[in-house]
C-alpha cells in the first residue's frame, strides 16, 4: 500500500522536520516529507489536520512472558499491545521460563514475534546461566542468533568479577548490558520505599542506596572496561546525580526511566494497593522532580515501560507477598504526555526523543526517524483526546496497570509497522 498523510504536524527530531506537513510512504519506506506531496493515484489519503505525525516509539525494556508464562503475556498480546500504544519496536527481557540465556530461545522469540507481525520484537539474551549471576551465558551465540543487547533484569549481577568479563565480551559484538541495580543485601526484605510512607503504613523500606551503591559500583566497571551500560529503570535522585557525574567525566553510559516513576510517588501506597508495588519501588515527590529534571537535561536517555505482566491471581494478593511490576505498553506515551508534556516540563520534540530516537540510536537500530528511506515505523497522534483507562480497552493479557481508572489525555489513533498499517483505534488489521 501507498499511504499519504496529509496536514498532520510531523515532529520528526532525528529527520529534523518539525511542523505541519505531509508525509508519502510505500513499499516499507518513507518516501517524501513536505509541504503539498503530489499525491499518487494508487496512493491512500489520510487527513491528520489537527494531528500529530510521529515516528514510531521504541521501547527498550519490557517484558513479554513466552516462554513460560503466556497465561501471563505472549509475544504475539505484547506486541499487539505495543502498538496500541504507539511503539513499533520492544526489547523483551530474558526473564522467560526457560530463561533466554541461549541461542535457542533468542531463535524462538524471533519465531514468534514474526509469527505475530505487529511490533518488532528485540529479544534481550541473559547476562548469565538461568539468570544466576554465577556463569556467563551463551553471549556470542545469542549475539548470532539475533540478541539485541544482554540483561538480567529482574535480578542484579551481585558479582563484580562476573560482571567485568560480561562487560568484555559485549564489546566483542557491540551490544548494551541493560542493567537492573539494586543491591539485595540493602534491598532486604523491604517492599517499598524507605521514607515517610514506609513509615506511616508500617511497612519494610527499600533504601534508595540499594539502587545507588550498585550504580556507583557499576559506572566503575564501565569506566573501567569501556563497555557500553545501560541503566534500567532509575528511581532515585542520587541515582540521577551519578549518572549525571559519569556523563560530565566522558564516560559513555545511558540510562532510562518508566512511566510510572516519572507519574506516580510512594504516596500511592497508602491503600495497599498491589498494583502499586514495583521494583525499583516508586519513591517520593523529590525523587520524582529530580527524574523530570534529568529526563529534560538528558542525563536519561531514554523513557521505558518496564512493562511487566502478572496475572490477577498473582496480583490480587496481600501487599508484601504480590509480586512486583506493572503493565504499562498501552497507556505508556498518554501517561507522559499528559504527565510533563501537558504541564510542559518537557517539549513534545524531547518526548519524542526520549522514547524513539535515542532507544533506537542505543540499540543501533533504524527506527525512531522519518527521513525518506527510512522504514515506515510511525503513527497518528491525538493529542487533544481525553480517555479514562479501562481494564477492558487493553490488549496485554494482564491488568495490573496503574493508569486504570485514571483520565489521560493523547491516544493514539493509527500504527504502521514497515509500511503496514498495523492499529486502528480499539482495532488490529491482521
């Protein structure tokens, strides 16, 4: 199909058009972006007057369950969920069951994303054997068979000598280590942040140190070895201070930060309320101002959704016992939008940045950019539409997402993937 989007507002940071325009795409690739494309006469016309015209978003850390567990997600629900809310690229964590610590299961997580033909589906291959933090996997090998970077996210490399020949061995084939960091011997037995709240509810605290001590511990492997690390899910302010140091010395590291950490405070906790519980915790209004301010100077890099399904059985539990992550594909770009863009604490070229141009740049991966030639990964954007989330709009198998019920404003009206027209509005073209 030959598409032309005509008099949307393309914000287009990379490619370097910002304003209103049309866009012609075809066979996979964009073709032309302007002012009055002469348009084809095979060529699918469709207004976006008053919309948004964005290159697709790219998301460097979710989790989609498969192998393992698809009562809980699948590669197939979790790519149709990334592209109802905008992203046209995902990073799948190796936190499957077996773990993707082998060339095997990278292999079939490319399998079945291509089977599923929505969003383009990374697969992250383990830093170690069953995720352990003992023995390195099977870097190479997973590097062969298509791994997009390494990650034990979910679990810490506690070992620094082990973490040192990982970071080696990545530079062999240039990929990120995506980095969860928190130290568990601070961590303890806490279930959320240690502060004001921990406090008042009575419940054990997870110190912002747990993730700082392991930052800092770890921007000194990387300074060390050379090797490119990327640092998942920042929570805390001092967090935010290292990695600002690290950048100011040379060092060339990069971070992200989720939705729901830039959104919501530990003040959410005070209903005991499971879907509220995450790792690294949400933590207070300080720490949260301090991730708007990093977010905007570009010490982090990038947004991510951690996207982290459970299923309601596991969820719906006494607070302490549920286990920890949210979903957040769907509402991802909605919540930030209506969060800092709406409030202007960062510009619309800035979240387009942070959640398509520089994932996309750290993965070295086309996406993220509109230039004729590049991939036709995009999507219309209302930014005006007002939505309250509903458990029964959203297309990951699980529900434990904390935007449900809430009001947002911006959604996403349509999604092509290479060209294809993949979303829209409340509907999937197969």
């Amino acid at each position: 199909m030959k598409y032309c989007i005509k008099g949307g507002e393309i914000i287009d940071p990379a490619g370097g058009y910002l304003g209103r325009g049309d866009l012609l795409f075809c066979d996979g690739k964009v073709v032309a972006v302007g002012t009055n494309l002469a348009e084809s006469s095979d060529a699918e016309v469709i207004p976006a007057t008053g919309k948004l015209v964005l290159p697709g978003l790219v998301d460097l850390h979710c989790h989609l369950r498969e192998p393992g567990r698809e009562d809980e997600e699948t590669v197939a629900s979790g790519a149709r969920a990334a592209v109802q809310g905008g992203f046209t690229a995902v990073v799948a964590m190796a936190n499957t069951d077996p773990a993707a610590d082998n060339a095997v299961v990278i292999s079939y997580v490319h399998g079945q994303a291509t089977a599923a033909g929505f969003a383009k589906v990374y697969p992250a291959g383990a830093i170690t054997k069953g995720l352990k933090g003992e023995e390195l996997a099977e870097m190479g090998a997973m590097a062969e068979a298509g791994a997009a970077a390494f990650s034990d996210d979910g679990k810490t490399v506690m070992n620094a000598a082990v973490l040192r020949t990982a970071a080696e061995y990545s530079k062999l084939f240039d990929k990120p280590l995506l980095l969860h960091e928190e130290d568990r011997n601070l961590v303890g037995d806490g279930v959320m942040h240690e502060g004001y709240w921990a406090t008042a509810l009575g419940l054990p605290g997870i110190p912002s140190l747990a993730e700082t001590a392991q930052i800092a511990r770890d921007l000194l492997i990387a300074e060390y070895t050379g090797a490119r690390f990327h640092f998942c899910h920042l929570s805390a302010k001092e967090s935010v201070a290292l990695i600002r140091r690290a950048k100011e010395c040379g060092l060339a590291v990069t971070a992200e930060v989720t939705p729901h950490h830039l959104c919501l405070t530990d003040a959410m906790l005070e209903g005991f309320d499971p879907v509220y519980r995450v790792s690294p915790p949400l933590r207070s209004e300080a720490d949260r101002e301090a991730l708007w301010e990093g977010l905007s100077d570009g010490t982090i890099d990038a947004i991510a959704t951690d996207h982290a399904p459970h299923s309601l059985e596991e969820k719906h539990r006494e607070f302490s016992l549920a286990p920890t992550g949210m979903t957040g594909l769907e509402t991802a770009l909605a919540a930030v939008w209506t969060e800092l863009v709406i409030t202007g604490r960062i510009s619309r070229e800035k979240l387009v940045e942070r959640m398509a141009v520089r994932p996309a740049q750290i993965l070295k991966k086309t996406g993220g950019r509109l230039r004729p030639g590049d991939p036709a990964d995009l999507m219309i954007f209302d930014p005006d539409c007002t939505w309250t989330v509903k458990p029964e709009d959203l297309t990951s198998r699980s529900r434990n997402n904390p935007f449900v019920g809430r009001e947002l404003r911006g959604r996403v009206e349509r999604v092509w993937v290479d060209g294809v027209l993949k979303y829209v509005h409340q509907s999937f073209t197969e």
